[in-house]
C-alpha cells in the first residue's frame, strides 16, 4: 500500500484488503448471475444469503471444475502410465539397464565435449564430424542454429538432463529382481484394472440413464449409517468405490498439469512466484470442490458429504449428466488407445518417412563427376 513502510505489517493490509475486493467481487457476480437465471431471488435477500447464494456460488464453481476435470482426469489415466514406468524398473526384456546406463554415459560425455567447445568459441562441434543431422530429433536441429549464451544454456540444461537420467539408471542397476520381475507388472496391472473399471462403471451408468434404471444423481439415496449400504456388492462394491474415488484424485492432479492451457502454472523448485502459488491453491480448490460432484455424476458413488450444498441444480439434467458421461468414457477410451499405440505409430511414420527418402535419393538422376580435361593447344603451321 501506498504510504506504509515495507514489512510484514504492509503485507497483511494489502492481503487483507485484496482479499475484501476479491469478495465483493465474487458476491456481486453471483448476485448478478442469480438474479438473470432466477426471478425468484431478483432482490437482494442478506437473510436468506447462505441458503441461496452461497449454495449457487459453489454450484457455478464446481460445475467450472468438473469441466476441467473432464479433461484433466483422461490425461492423468495416460500420465500416470508414463510415471510408473518412468520410476519402477521394467522387466529385462522391457529394458536393459546396462546398456541404457552406458548410452546415457555416453551422451553425458559428448555433451560435456559439446558445451567445452561452446564455451571456448561460441559455436558447437562434433568431434567427429557427423555425415548428416538426425532429422529424427527436432532438437539437435534446433541446437544447430544456436550460438554464444543460449547454446551454452541449452547444451547445460541437457546435461542436466542426461545426469539426473544416469543417476537414476545407475540405482536401477541394483534393484532386485523381485523388484524388477513383479512390482512393475503388478503396478500395471494394477493401474489398467482401475482404469478397466472406471470405464465399465462409467459406461454402465450411462446405460442405466438411458433406460431410466438410475435416477439423476440429484437426489440421494436415504440410508442409515451401519444397517444398510449404499453399494449393490456390499462391502467390496464400497471397497472398489473407494478405490476408484482415490485413484480419480490422484489422476486429476496427475493430469491437471497436462491440460494445454494450465502447462505454465506448473511448479517448479526455486523458480515458482508467489502469483503462480496462488493460482494453483485456487484451481486446487476449484477441483477439490468438484470431485464429490465428479464421482456422483459418472455413477461412482451416491454418497453425499455436502448436504445442502449438495443440491446442484444443473446435477437434475439429464441432458448435462448423459452428456458429461459419454464423453468421459470416450476421451478416456481414446487417450488410452493413444498411450497404448503411440510406440507402434510412431515407428510405423519413421519407417515411411525413411522409405520415402530412400524412393526420392534413387529417382533423383546421378550427377556426372566434374573433370577437369587438360586443355590442347594447336599450333598453326
């Protein structure tokens, strides 16, 4: 603030009083959004404040949420995939450690080779020369065309790279086999079945809507607590409800950092600022207080923690709710298929564009070697 003296004291007024104009703010939207969608609540009632417009408030927060959500959570199944196998050791015949830890030594020492040559002249080198650049890999193309300081940048960031990869070979090395042979298939086997499983559970409760079976997730269901359960199986079904409710947890968060549009608000150690700490307490907060909402809309569960902030309005649609449901599965379905094909395709276009070259180099016609004939003086009688 403008007038006080630099401190902690400074930094509370102005936290407080952001935080004041922050919800005015919000108050004064919801108002206005409430007032536009309902003629009942068209005045301003401060006595009935926390039965109308908080309750819509959150309605309009977790439905913005579960939209991120619906993006976040099929990418979090596929990224998940990447980090097990990024962290447990695979199989021999999956991976071989030795010869993986070998190349990164390798490439370790080349770029220790490449960014001592930067360093002393500004340029990069390879010693020896390659014949031609790997057209496979955008970025040694693009460390080609660099020079000076973000050569010298670009070339320690790989190093980085590289020496954390061998690092983490290098305790791989020693792992046993028990570890190397069983927790990795487990582990995957293990995330494929509750992935398996939340899609059936998804796509059973798509039908059942469909038919007219389940009834919107708007209502819940009335039980007593200990004498009767909300799951047909009993207490396993509550057991794979749990489950599944965690693992869509870990998955958002997994996924939420994937999502194109929220890739820069990712942290990092020593380089985050305070603006990117808060908006990621906020989105964290928006996607806690979707998650009930997330697992009630795709039949996971009809257990309901929120009473009366659980009676979401836009949760009685059947248009919304089938909707969510549909492409849910779908975008899951086909994030799966991408992980699971990507390897396969992208060996399939390197082997097309390689053939390709070969067919253009041979149709290409053979230049005749330039010589250099002697020249022939006559000489005139």
């Amino acid at each position: 603030l403008t007038g006080c003296k630099r401190g902690v004291k400074s930094r509370i007024y102005e936290t407080c009083t952001v935080l004041m104009l922050l919800a005015f703010m919000v108050f004064g939207l919801t108002y206005v959004i409430a007032t536009l969608t309902d003629d009942e609540h068209s005045s301003l009632e401060f006595d009935s404040f926390g039965m109308n417009y908080l309750p819509f408030l959150y309605s309009c927060i977790s439905f913005c949420g579960v939209l991120v959500l619906l993006i976040s959570t099929p990418l979090g199944f596929t990224s998940l995939f990447g980090i097990v196998s990024r962290y447990l050791v695979k199989p021999q015949f999956l991976l071989n450690v030795e010869a993986e830890y070998y190349k990164s030594q390798m490439e370790e020492d080349l770029l220790k080779r490449r960014l001592a040559n930067a360093i002393q002249s500004g340029k990069s080198y390879l010693r020896p020369e390659p014949m031609t650049i790997g057209l496979d890999d955008p970025d040694e193309i693009s460390i080609f065309g660099l020079q000076n300081g973000a050569l010298q940048s670009t070339l320690q960031k790989k190093l980085k790279d590289i020496q954390s990869r061998r690092a983490q070979l290098e305790k791989q090395k020693i792992t046993s086999s028990f570890q190397r042979n069983i927790v990795y298939p487990i582990a995957m086997l293990a995330l494929l079945a509750l992935t398996v499983v939340t899609v059936l559970i998804v796509l059973v409760n798509s039908l059942q809507l469909l038919i007219g079976v389940k009834a919107l997730p708007k209502s819940t269901a009335q039980f007593t607590l200990g004498l009767t359960s909300l799951s047909k199986l009993g207490t396993v079904g509550a057991v794979v409800e749990v489950l599944v409710i965690f693992y869509l947890v870990v998955t958002s968060c997994v996924g939420l950092y994937s999502v194109p549009f929220l890739k820069h608000l990712r942290p990092r150690k020593h380089k985050t600022p305070l603006s990117i700490l808060i908006s990621n307490c906020a989105l964290l907060l928006i996607l806690s207080s979707a998650l009930p909402l997330l697992a009630r809309t795709l039949g996971i569960t009809n257990f309901d923690l929120l009473g009366h902030f659980g009676k979401i309005e836009w949760l009685g649609n059947f248009k919304i709710v089938f909707m969510y449901n549909l492409l849910f599965a779908t975008v899951t379905t086909l994030c799966l298929a991408q992980k699971l094909t990507a390897p396969v395709v992208k060996e399939l276009l390197v082997r097309v564009q390689s053939a390709f070259r070969m067919i253009t180099r041979t149709e290409r016609p053979a230049r005749m070697p330039f010589r250099l004939c002697p020249s022939v003086i006559i000489k005139e009688d």
